[in-house]
C-alpha cells in the first residue's frame, strides 16, 4: 500500500527515497505524476493525477528499472516528458551526477504510463570526446520564443569527481522517425 495514493501533493511523505518530481499535462489533458525512487536501484515510476494537486488512489508504476550493468549504472533520475507526433519521449538521467559518465537517455512509448522502450543507441547526451561537454544530465524541455524547443541541462566544468556544473541548453528537433535529435554546438 502507498501511503501518499490519493492525498494532496503538497502533503507527500514518501516513506522511501524519492526525488526529481515531475508532471506532464497529454493532449487529452490527462496527468501524470513522474518521479525517481530507489529501490534499491533508482526507478522512474509514474503515478496518474486525478487533478493537479491529488494523486489517483493506485500504486506507482514502474517505467525504468535498473539497469546496473549499462551507461545507467544505478542510476536513473530527472525524468522529463516530451511529446511529439503521438509519441512520449520519457527523457532522463543516468549514472553518477558527479561523474563525466553522467548523461541522457531517452526511452519512448504511447502512453504516459508505458510501456516506454529505452533508445538502442543511449544515451542522447553524453560527454562529448572533445570535453566540450562534460557529464552533462538533469535537463527541462522548453518552448522557445519561435515554437522551438529548447532542452536546458547541467554539464560539469571538470572531468574530476566535483560537483561544479552549470546550465547550458541545446535545441531539439526530430528526425523522419520520431527520434530526438539534439543540435550540439561544436567546442
């Protein structure tokens, strides 16, 4: 049983850890609640809104499992929802924050509570090998000023184990599959 299924958001007490909380409206205005949880690998898990502030009264589903043996490690946070021609693109971080192995992935479905499919070719975003991005992770998506989208992230500045980062962003587009296709700059 969930303790927090069906009460206001602004009173969670989640018993487990639990970070990164997220909400995505769909086109037929449906919510969804997106956060990451460990367990004790971190998972992104979903839960249904009733409204903006109250869960539905259902357990979390799991979308992203762990997956300790790839470019995830243990790791799986900051999941972000975007969507495009009828496609959910469950964007998100992998790895240690503090690593350059930090990066991006993204994995896709047709519904806001899955099946999502991880990308053969993840991450999306990586550590670039002329150090022009460094463990880059924990990104938002944005409509810019021209119905563009823009997806704002975090690099690090070293390749050292600090945690000095700071923000950068890159345009998104798509390319004839439906896949996401970021426009990195060169160094």
């Amino acid at each position: 049983e969930m303790p927090f299924a069906g009460t206001q958001l602004a009173f969670l007490d989640f018993d487990e850890f639990a970070i990164d909380a997220g909400v995505f409206e769909a086109r037929d205005g449906s919510l969804t609640f997106y956060f990451s949880r460990n367990r004790p690998w971190s998972v992104i898990q979903a839960i249904p809104m009733v409204d903006p502030a109250t869960l539905a009264d259902v357990p979390p589903l799991t979308l992203l499992d762990g997956r300790l043996f790839s470019w995830e490690f243990t790791t799986r946070e900051g999941p972000f929802v975007v969507e495009h021609q009828g496609q959910l693109h469950l964007m998100y971080s992998g790895g240690l924050y503090f690593l350059p192995s930090y990066a991006i992935g993204d994995a896709v479905g047709a519904d806001p509570l899955g099946p999502f499919e991880r990308r053969a070719d993840d991450p999306i975003l990586a550590t670039t090998a002329s150090g022009a991005l460094i463990g880059p992770g924990h990104h938002s998506v944005v409509e810019g000023a021209h119905g563009d989208l823009l997806m704002f992230f975090h690099t690090k500045l070293t390749s050292d184990s600090s945690g000095d980062r700071r923000v950068r962003y890159v345009p998104i587009s798509f390319d004839g599959d439906g896949r996401i296709v970021l426009d990195v700059p060169p160094p």
